[in-house]
C-alpha cells in the first residue's frame, strides 16, 4: 500500500518539532534557541514542490511565475527598514531565517531567494508599498 506524501504544513510540523527537541538541549546548555517560524516554513516547504528552475533562467522572472511570495515583516520578528544609505533590504532578515531552517533540514537548501522590487529602485525603498517587502521563493 503506498503512502500518501506529506504535505507542506506536515513537514512544517515535523521540522518545528525537530527544532523543538533542539531548543530543549540548546535550554540545558543555556545557549540561544530557534524561534518557532513554522508558517515560514511552510512557505519554503510548498516552494520546494514547484517546478525546478532551469539552468541560465532568470531568477526574478522564473520566481514570478513559479515561486512563493512572502512578506518580510509576516515570517520575521519585524519590518525591514531603510539603512543609513536610505535602502531597505527585506531579503536579507529572510536569507537569515532561511539558513537557520536550512541547518535542521538541508532540503531547504534547493530554495532560492529573489526580492520582488529590484534594489536601488524607487518601489524598493518606499516603506508604505508591501512590494518593497515582498520576496519570492523558488526552487533552484
């Protein structure tokens, strides 16, 4: 009898118990745990079920159409915000929840990162637009 596959959220649940069982160990040794980022999870989980981008593609484009969008300030503690250069760099707080995910499951590395708005553009640093928040997952 075949098993059915596990969905994105399953596996999301399953990844936040394994960080769960981490942080119990990380509590005894009194060293920093792992926030619970299970709806981010999720989110890299359901990227890795589309379609593989191909070799030479262009990131941004192929993530517009294939990928997962997330707001920066839904899956991190808060909003990204302008830099003493006046820009706004959101990709960057999820590229560091990514690794944390990535350390307890190295499936998550075949998920590839892209901002929607292009850096250095107007949109990009415009704090009242969400697009300037938005990055988009991908499976590489």
């Amino acid at each position: 009898m075949a098993t059915a596959k596990a969905t994105p959220k399953q596996k999301a649940k399953a990844l936040m118990a394994k960080i769960a069982k981490a942080n119990a160990k990380a509590s005894k040794l009194q060293v920093k745990q792992v926030f619970d980022h299970s709806v981010f999870a999720e989110q890299m989980y359901k990227a890795l079920q589309m379609p593989k981008m191909p070799v030479g593609e262009n990131a941004r484009m192929w993530a517009m159409q294939n990928g997962i969008a997330v707001l920066q300030y839904e899956v991190c503690a808060k909003k990204s915000t302008l830099n003493d250069k006046g820009i706004m760099r959101p990709e960057l707080a999820v590229l560091a929840i990514m690794q944390t995910l990535i350390k307890h499951d190295a499936k998550l590395l075949n998920v590839g990162y892209v901002r929607f708005a292009v850096n250095g553009t107007p949109t990009a640093s415009d704090v009242s637009n969400d697009d300037a928040y938005k990055v988009l997952l991908y499976r590489k």
